[in-house]
C-alpha cells in the first residue's frame, strides 16, 4: 500500500463515488487504515492491526491488501487472491475489513488511496496504521510527507526495528508533531500532522521468514 499498483486513476481523479466499495461507512467512525502486501499475512500483521483498534479507540481497521510493492520485485509477490485470502484468515477480530479496493480504485499510491477513501466518506476520521519496520523506510513511499498531512498515523512497535525506526528520517521530520502514546484515544480527531508511537508486546512473526520458511520446506 506504500506502493505503486495499476496506473488506472480515472476512477479516483474523476468518480470518487462511482465505484461500490463493499463496506459501509458512517460519519463519526473512528477508521484505522492498515495497508501492505501482507505477503503473507501472519500473526504479527494482526497484533498491529488489533493493537491500533484498541489503542486509538478504532471502529473499523481495513486492511487495504496491495496489487504490488514497487520496493520488491514482482516474482516475490504471490497473487492478489492467494494474499486476500491469507488476510482474510487472520483478520478475524470484530470491526476488521479485508479489502482489494486499491486494485479495483486504480489506485497507484497511498496517497491516492488515501484521498479517494476520505472523498468519498466524508465526515469518518481516517488514521492510517503501520508497524515500526514501514516507518523505518517511510521516506521512500510516493508522497510522504503529504501523507503525514492528509491522515493522523499509528506506529505500532515491532520487533529488532523499533529503536531504529524511532529515528527514521520520517519520525526525524515530524518529530514535534509526535503525541504521547498516552493520547493515542484522540488521535483520529486530531489535526494533521499528528502520529504516535505505540509500544506494546512484540510479536516476532515475519512474512520474510514465512517465505523462507516456505521455501525450505519445498525444496
């Protein structure tokens, strides 16, 4: 979701709500949006998403699986519908939405995504969630910085990653813009930017080490 996908944008830039989504949204709801390749999808993706739901007080957290990371090749990635279905079996929490919207959107980045999602459901305060090891390369996404201003941000800790993404060039930039994590429940009221580091039990499952895992076993 950091990520580039199709390079159909018309959908967004000119029918924000032409396109049925499949989820509904009410203004008011507090919505965390929790993108990646989720490839696969593993028990530490959903201590991330569970721990921002409960931490910021979230009404929904949807997973927004992405058609390809431009930071890895393309052979690395498994098909859209083989990851789709891998979030969907580990997203089991109440509030939680596994959607292929930024395929279907034509969306090329996060910040596309982000601004056709707050069009078409104005009124919801958007928050956009992440692990430490994404803030740690934050600054090579599309856009950024203007990320930062469009959406309040989460950051929840992982593990081996989270001092060093602590200083991350991104958490650098907007280091006084950071919240106490004490203030996390207001977060998706707040105006931007806005983000806050949550610490929290690490779970040490990766999807690099699924992969490997799974490749070894093949062999």
């Amino acid at each position: 979701m950091w990520f580039a996908g199709p390079a159909r944008r018309a959908p967004i830039a000119g029918h924000p709500r032409a396109l049925r989504l499949g989820f509904a949204l009410r203004p008011g709801m507090k919505v965390g949006l929790y993108g990646g390749s989720f490839n696969p999808a593993h028990d530490g993706h959903a201590h991330v998403a569970e721990t921002a739901k409960r931490r910021l007080g979230l009404d929904r957290v949807i997973w927004l699986v992405s058609p390809q990371n431009p930071l890895k090749a393309r052979h690395e990635t498994a098909d859209l519908a083989h990851r789709i279905a891998g979030a969907r079996a580990i997203a089991q929490g109440p509030g939680m939405i596994v959607t292929e919207i930024e395929s279907r959107l034509g969306s090329a980045y996060t910040i596309d995504t982000i601004r056709a999602l707050k069009a078409r459901h104005p009124g919801v305060h958007f928050v956009w969630i992440m692990g430490a090891d994404s803030l740690a390369s934050f600054h090579r996404w599309k856009g950024w910085t203007q990320i930062m201003h469009e959406v309040p941000m989460a950051v929840v800790s992982r593990p081996w990653i989270s001092l060093k993404s602590r200083f991350s060039p991104a958490a650098q930039r907007f280091a006084r813009y950071r919240h106490p994590s004490q203030a996390a429940s207001r977060l998706a009221g707040s105006p931007t930017p806005a983000w806050v580091f949550l610490f929290g039990r690490f779970n040490f499952q990766s999807s690099t080490a699924l992969r490997e895992r799974l490749r070894r076993s093949a062999a």
